[in-house]
C-alpha cells in the first residue's frame, strides 16, 4: 500500500513538473511564463517530497519533508513576486 501511495504522489510530481515545463516552452510573455513555472513546479516539487517521506515511513524524514514543503511555498511565490515587479518597473 505504501509503494501504491507513492507511485501516485510521484506520478502527480511529474505530471505539474511537465506542465510547468510546457508552460514556460509554450507562453510567450514573460508573466505568463514565471506564473507557469512557480505555480506548477511548487505543486511538483511538494509532491515528491511527500513521496519520499511516504516512502521511507520516517517520522523524522516526514518532520524535514513539510519544513522544506512550508519553505517552498513561503519562497517560491515572494520570489516570482519580486522578479514580476522587477520586469514591471523595466
């Protein structure tokens, strides 16, 4: 059941990273682009993460999977902010 979850989590890693990547082949302005890019590689990055924790059952692993997880949705968004901003002012 354990492998069934992360198979799952993993397979919904990939698929917001692929999106994410399409996303930023596909669009041609810059917003569109970041916006891509932040919203769908967070999701897929959270997911992996999440995987990995389900997969080694460690409460320990699992404690440091939701702090980075807290961390990249704290970062990801003020950081995509602040580069929005900067392409705005230019």
């Amino acid at each position: 059941m354990n492998e069934i979850i992360t198979g799952i989590l993993l397979i919904v890693a990939g698929f917001f990273s692929l999106v994410a990547g399409l996303g930023v082949v596909r669009f041609r302005e810059f917003f569109n682009r970041l916006h891509a890019a932040t919203t769908a590689c967070t999701l897929g990055v959270g997911s992996a993460l999440i995987a990995a924790a389900v997969f080694f059952r460690d409460g320990g692993l699992f404690a440091e999977a939701l702090l980075a997880i807290f961390f990249l949705f704290l970062t990801i968004p003020v950081g995509a902010q602040l580069l929005a901003r900067s392409q705005w002012r230019k």
